[in-house]
C-alpha cells in the first residue's frame, strides 16, 4: 500500500474530507527574512503565527504540503499532558520545574481552543476522552493518575467501573477506566489547513515543495533549496520525524534522538446514526491504556477511525488493512463485519524517554520535536515558547530544553533493530 502521493497528501479520511485545498508556490530565488521555520506541520505552522502575532518577518518552507505528514496524519487524540507522569518528570527536572510543564500542557488546551475560535477552523474540535482498562493492573494505573491528576488540581478525570464504561463504548474487554473531560478530538488535517490559512492571512511567506537541503548555521544562518537561497537571522527547525540531515549538528544534537515510528489508521464505511449510537454511545474518543495502544474515534460522517498498527522497524506491516480490521472486531464486535474503505499510516516522532526534546543548536537556532503521541495539544505550545525566546524571553522555552534526553543506543544502523527488540517486550507485557 503506497501511503505517500506524490505532489498532495496522503490517500486518507483526512485528505478525502478536507474543507479546503490550500496550495502555496515553491521558492523560486533568494529570500532575506527575521524567522526562517522549516517544516510545515503543527509545530512549524503555530511558531510563524506566534512570531508574525509578534510583529516578526517570517519564512515557511515545506518540503511536500502543508500538513503532509503526521499533522495531517495522526489520529485527532487531544491528550492531557504528557506520555510521562509529571512524577516521573519531576525527577528528571525537579518540582518547580515539572509544574510548570504541567500547566504548559494545560495552557496548551486554552490555546488550542483559542486558535480554532480566533481564525474560524473548521476542525470538528470536540471534548471528552476515554481510557479503557483492559485488566486490573491497569485500573491501579489510572487510578494512580487520577491521583496525581487531583493533586495537581486538575479535576476532569472521574475512574469508570465496568458498566460505567460500557454506557460510554460498547468495547466488551474493558473492565473499566477513565474519563477525562479536558482531552478531545479534532480533524487533523483540517486543522493544520486552518492554520496554514490563519499563518498566510498574518503575512507569513509560505512555500510548499521546497525542501531544505543544507543550512549554513553561521549568523545569520543561510538554507539552501533546489531554486533558492533564504538568510535569515533566527531558524526554528520544525520537521521532528521528517527532519533531513541538514548539517553534521543536526544529525548528531536533533536526529539522534528521535526515532521515526511508523502508525496507522483505518476508516471503515459509514455505520449510520444508529450503530454509531450503539459503539459509542458518548461520541468520545476512545485509547486503550496498553504500551503499544489501540485508539479509535467516531467521524462526522459515522465512520469509524481505528488506528495502532504501530511499527518500530520501518516496515509497513503485511496485510496492514485486514489486520487492524480484525483488531477493531475484538475491541468493537458491532463492527465485525464492516468494510474498510480507507486504510493510510506514516511517522510520528518518538524520544527515548518518551517526552519532548527541545533546545537550541545555536543561540539562533532553535528545534522542538518527539512529541511521541502527544503532538495535537504540545506542538502549539512549541510554537508559542519558541517564539517568546526567539523575542529574548526564552524561560519557558528552557524548562523544556532542560528535559534530559539521550540518543537512542546503537547510531543510525542500529538503533531500530534495538528499539524493535525493546517493543516485543513491551507487546508480551501488553498481553500478560
């Protein structure tokens, strides 16, 4: 199955839906601006809004279109926080520090909300989000982040028994879970369509096609495209999982330590009102809680999206649509015999310790990236610090950047073979 069109998006529910085809030109010449971003994903599209909402002269170049890859790809999950406990976090960076990320993740919600409402996006943003347990373990899981959640004084997740659950999706294997109020779902690609729009309404310059090929990183810092040139006297590198080896900095401070993972989604036939109703009953999104997770969601059309599938190996799976058929069957077996009609994938951007990865190559150049699933309500909060620091007041921008991150072991040749291995353990946990 080719996921990757050449010249558009890729073949998906998304693409087919979308409400808009935004096309913009490929740099043709040579271009003198404040901000160059590179990278025309959530990441990127947030920081040239926050930047030009400044007052700065800002660059966007895209190697493909605008939202082509996980932004326009992903599984519309708006997730509270992090892919670690702020525990956990805390450890890593101190208290003081691991609250404030915390109420970033929060505020990071307000301006998503604010940001679909200021620039009229069209991205079926909705809230209410659900957990499933599918074994006792994993209820004293979320019942240890309810707690930690009460603590923090976040009160929008409430523990669900088994027929609690049931009310909300039909999914006979949970034996309980979690509902989580303040996380929900959107449209992916819409709303990275919607914030192309808002950035070119701002006066962003935006180009599509038009890859970055090298990046001299002296001040000001030069890119170099197939057509053109661009000076610029701060860049902020956005690609994350789509990141070329622009320099031997960039290979060695950003690309080692994240890993391209490879996930996928199927969209079934439309299920009609009624058996819609009957699976899930809430319209919530829904995720179970194993390490290699399942997700799925309701589309405005009554479809059903289920994604997983996820591979570490860089291989599609065989038999990719037919299998995740038969995984939404034992979750949902309402839809046992239903059609897939759309079946697409791509990479998500991982770290090591499964959090962001922040920081600077020089003080003039700044990264953020491996959001590891958690890139719908983070990556707009990338954009905001990183452009307070690129206006001089980067404190937030460095309770980020102080997040230890380490390269994933075993260099480019190795380490997914490594992280393959890793992942069967976590699949036999899964199942245990």
């Amino acid at each position: 199955m080719q996921f990757a069109s050449p010249g558009g998006h890729v073949r998906s529910w998304y693409a087919a839906t979308a409400n808009r085809d935004l096309r913009f030109p490929s740099l043709d010449g040579d271009l003198r601006c404040h901000v160059l971003v590179v990278g025309g994903g959530y990441t990127g599209l947030s920081t040239a809004i926050e930047l030009r909402e400044r007052g700065l002269d800002v660059v966007l170049v895209e190697a493909q279109r605008v939202g082509w890859g996980a932004s326009g790809r992903n599984g519309g999950q708006a997730v509270t926080g992090f892919n670690k406990d702020i525990s956990t976090i805390a450890g890593w960076v101190g208290r003081d520090d691991a609250r404030k990320l915390w109420d970033m993740s929060e505020e990071a919600k307000t301006l998503l909300r604010q940001r679909v409402e200021q620039y009229g996006i069209d991205c079926d943003l909705r809230w209410g989000y659900v957990l499933g347990a599918l074994k006792r373990r994993q209820m004293e899981e979320l019942e240890a982040h309810v707690a930690e959640w009460d603590g923090l004084g976040y009160h929008q997740g409430r523990m669900l028994s088994r027929a609690d659950i049931r009310a909300l999706v039909d999914a006979p294997g949970y034996v309980g879970g979690l509902l989580d109020s303040g996380s929900g779902q959107l449209h992916p690609l819409n709303y990275a369509l919607g914030l192309a729009d808002a950035a070119r309404a701002l006066g962003v310059r935006i180009f599509e096609d038009t890859p970055v090929t090298r990046l001299d990183q002296a001040s000001p810092a030069v890119a170099t495209t197939p057509k053109g040139r661009i000076t610029a006297d701060f860049v902020a590198l956005c690609g994350n999982a789509y990141l070329p080896a622009l320099s031997a900095d960039v290979d060695r401070t950003i690309r080692s330590r994240v890993m391209p993972v490879g996930t996928y989604i199927i969209a079934t036939e439309p299920l009609g009102e009624a058996l819609a109703q009957q699976t899930v009953p809430s319209g919530f999104a829904v995720a179970d809680i194993n390490f290699v997770l399942n997700y799925y969601r309701l589309g405005h059309d009554t479809r059903m999206l289920f994604g997983g599938g996820v591979s570490y190996s860089g291989y599609e799976p065989r038999r990719l649509a037919e299998a995740m058929r038969r995984t939404m069957a034992r979750t949902l077996p309402r839809l046992a015999g239903k059609t897939v009609e759309f079946c697409w994938g791509g990479h998500v951007g991982i770290t090591l310790n499964r959090t962001p990865h922040f920081g600077r190559l020089a003080p003039h150049i700044f990264f953020a990236q491996g959001f590891s699933g958690h890139g719908v309500l983070l990556t707009g909060m990338a954009g905001r610090v990183m452009a307070e620091a690129i206006r001089g007041q980067a404190d937030r921008f460095d309770v980020f950047a102080r997040i230890p991150h380490r390269p994933f072991p075993g260099g480019r040749l190795l380490r997914m073979p490594a992280l393959v291995l890793a992942m069967a353990w976590y699949r036999l946990r899964d199942l245990l």
